[in-house]
C-alpha cells in the first residue's frame, strides 16, 4: 500500500500555525513512509472562501517547503461527483430526502433542549412515505445511519475510540438546493484522492464517527484516522493571537526561518527523546505517528526563538545577505559586499532575520550616520578629540585586518593614558551610529580603510 496523506484547509483565512503543524505532520508522514502529499482546498464556503487566503495558503506551504505532490484539489469544483454519491445511497435505500422546514427542526432543537437532550434530527422522514411530502418543499437528503451498535475507530493517536450509534443521528448530504455538506464532501473527496492516512486536528474526532459511518453505507474502506491534539498557548488556554497565533506569512516577516519553524512545529506535540535541535533529513527518518502524544501542546515563543538563532548561525551567509538586502529598498554592490563579508559577526548575535537586519544595517547606509541617543552619548564630552587623534593614527596604518586594528588602538589608549573602551566605544558609535555592534574591529575591516576613516572622521573634532 502506498501511503497518500493529505492538507485540507479551508481558505477562509490565512495559514496560521496550528494548520501549518498539521501540514508538517502529513507531509513527513508520507515522506517517511515514501508517499505522496496531497492538497485539497476545501472552498465550498464561497461566501467565507477568498482568492487572497487562497494565495496566503500555497505561499505559506510552499516557504516551509511543504511542497504537495499533485496539483491541488479545490473541493468546489467537485461538487458532482459529491451529489452522484448521495444520489447512489438514495437508489440503494440507504439515504432518503428529508421535508422538515426550518421551523420544524428549529422545534425538534428546542423541545430536546427543554428536555435536556442531546440536539439531533429525530427521523421524521426516515421510513416516512415520500408521497406524504408538503407541496412546494425541496427536500434536504439524508443517510441512514445504524441506529443501534457501536461506531469504534482505531486511531493512530487517540487509540481505539467508540461512540454509541443511538448518540449520532441522520446527518444531511445534501441541503435543500442540492449542495453538498461538508461531510459528505470530505468523504468522497478523501475516497477519489486514494487518502490512506487522515491525520488532522482532534476537533475533527467527533465527525470522524459520522464519517466512518458514511464510508461503510458507500461502501469505501475507511482511511486510517490520526487525530492531533490542538496547541494551546503557554498558560494553557486555547492558543489565540496574543499567544503568537499569527499566521505563517507573520513569521516570515518577523525573521524565521522556514527550517526553525518546521523544526519548532515538529517538537510541539512529537518527540523524539530528548531531541531538540533535528534538521529535516533526520525528521523525514525519525517521524512516525507513535511519538505524538495525547495531551495538547504548548507553544512556546523564547523556545522558537532560541531554535531560529541556532539555524541562522548555521545558515548560508550569502542566503543570510539576500534575506537582509531584501528588507531595504536599494542595496549597493559594496553594501551587499559587507553584508556578506560581515555576517560572521552579526548573525552570532541575533534571533531572527528582523534583528539581523536592524544589526546589520550601517553596512548598508550612507555617511554622515544617525545616531541613537546610546551611540550620541558616548560620542559626546572628550570623544570627538580622542576620535580625531586616533583618526590620525590610523591613516598610517597599512595593515587593514581587525588583529592589526586592535592592536594599534591598544597601543593607542595606552599611550593616551585611557582605558580600551573609552577609544573602542566612540569608535563603535562613530562607524555604526550604534553602541551595539559586531565587534568594532571585525567592521573596520569588513568597512575597509577609506569608509571607516571617512566615519570617524565625521565624529571627530
């Protein structure tokens, strides 16, 4: 059996990041098991559904390099194929068209309600005469589902599940106008794309009973259900925005990494020893449905940032450069030069490329350079005549490497009587406007002779 898994999110918003695990979660799955990953948008809501989530969803998965192996299948456009199966039950006894109008069911609901019932469709139509129907009234369609027994799913994660038929009533198929549900769609759907494995959010538990009915009266093996527990933010509460519940064009913006963050997905909720760091080779090796726990997960943004830092210190520094020069609306050859020639020192320092690209930016821009109030303060007092003496000292050096800098600005301070820092600090300020920075001798160099001399001399007496 080849294993087929698949993404099926609804596109009434972007990709936020519980659908992004869920995404991760299949598509190592079926790389671990050497099969294929499958898309299907389910856009039948066209009222909610929008081109621009739509856009949001292929480009949030194709940045975490989510890359489905079939073109995507929109559930809208197949809308035949879903009334044909419920056309096919209605032959075989084993649906039937419902008459209730809305005020009718609106009064089964509330008379359960007042009776302290669970709300379900009570089977007016069930073994009713269809020439008893109202004139006038389109019929909604319903399947006959068992009404005694049990309904049990094995699931990967959740283990062996058993519901009481008596407790799931005649759900519809097809609304009144003809549309397919939801329910039926997802069924017929998974049917035709050959799903072998649903692994999906454990929201979706309770409709897989009234599923796996459905499969078993069309006649259709079921497929293998996993069903994940949800993240829930740090405290506890069902994750919402201001736990981080962004979607995933957010992350991207704020600087991770697609590697950090597949990373970080994997670890919320699946595990692997004490495992933190696992790149995407070892996770396609080591990922199995068996490392999921049962209990929901906690997200965690200082442990995101944490796996980001690591990724972006292991990361390409000419990728790092084009991540940072495209963050600015013009970049120079000669700054994208430094930036490369820098990155060394600047990505050690940082957790995302948003940060990089705030540290790394006086590579980038024009003399004379702003200066925060840090950097103003320290390039205040007696600095810009200590900057001016070293300035001149500096014009005879020939050796440009950050040893021979560091050296000579020693021998400077000393001779000046003055600690290090009070030359190494206004220097700092002086080349990047900042008072954090790579270390001072590292940019003169990666800076070169005429810009760093240039700098200081702009902050010098």
């Amino acid at each position: 059996m080849t294993v087929v898994t698949r993404f099926a999110p609804s596109p009434t918003g972007f990709l936020h990041i519980g659908g992004a695990r869920t995404a991760l979660f299949n598509w190592l799955f079926a790389r671990h098991h050497g099969g294929k990953f499958l898309l299907r948008i389910e856009d039948t809501d066209r009222k909610r559904s929008t081109q621009e989530a739509i856009d949001a969803i292929l480009d949030g998965l194709s940045w975490l390099e989510l890359q489905w192996d079939e073109p995507e299948v929109y559930q809208s456009k197949r809308a035949e194929q879903h009334q044909a199966a419920a056309h096919r039950l209605l032959a075989e006894g084993k649906a039937y068209r419902c008459y209730c109008s809305p005020d009718e069911l609106t009064a089964m609901r509330e008379a359960a309600k007042a009776e302290g019932r669970p709300m379900r469709y009570d089977g007016t139509w069930r073994d009713r005469d269809p020439a008893e129907a109202p004139a006038g009234v389109a019929p909604a369609v319903r399947m006959k589902a068992p009404q005694t027994g049990e309904t049990s799913i094995d699931d990967l994660v959740q283990g062996t599940v058993t519901v009481a038929n008596g407790q799931l009533d005649d759900m519809v198929l097809l609304r009144a106008d003809g549309t397919p549900t939801y329910m039926l769609s997802v069924v017929v759907d998974d049917h035709d794309m050959g799903v072998t494995h649903a692994i999906r959010g454990d929201d979706h538990l309770t409709n897989a009973f009234r599923q796996t009915q459905l499969y078993r009266l069309l006649g259709w093996e079921p497929p293998v259900f996993a069903h994940i527990p949800l993240i829930h933010g740090p405290d506890g509460a069902k994750l919402s925005k201001r736990h981080g519940a962004l979607g995933v064009e957010a992350y991207r913006e704020l600087g991770y990494l697609p590697e950090a963050l597949r990373n970080y997905l994997l670890r919320l909720g699946w595990g692997h020893g004490d495992d933190e760091i696992i790149p995407t080779a070892q996770a396609i090796d080591w990922f199995d449905l068996d490392g999921v726990g049962r209990s929901p997960a906690r997200f965690d943004l200082q442990k995101l940032d944490h796996l980001n830092g690591h990724y972006l210190r292991e990361a390409d520094d000419e990728r790092l450069a084009d991540l940072v020069a495209s963050r600015f609306q013009a970049v120079s050859e000669t700054g994208r030069h430094r930036l490369v020639a820098g990155m060394q020192g600047l990505k050690a320092r940082v957790k995302t490329v948003a940060e990089l690209s705030e540290m790394a930016e006086f590579y980038l821009r024009d003399r004379p350079l702003a200066l925060n109030d840090k950097a103003a303060k320290l390039l205040a007092g007696d600095a810009p005549a200590i900057l001016s003496k070293l300035h001149a000292e500096l014009q005879s050096c020939n050796d440009w490497t950050a040893e021979a800098l560091e050296s000579l600005v020693r021998q400077f301070a000393e001779a000046q009587g003055v600690k290090l820092g009070a030359a190494a600090q206004p220097l700092r300020a002086a080349l990047t406007g900042s008072n954090v920075s790579p270390p001072v001798f590292e940019v003169m160099q990666v800076l070169g002779r005429q810009e760093s001399l240039d700098r200081i001399a702009d902050r010098a007496a």
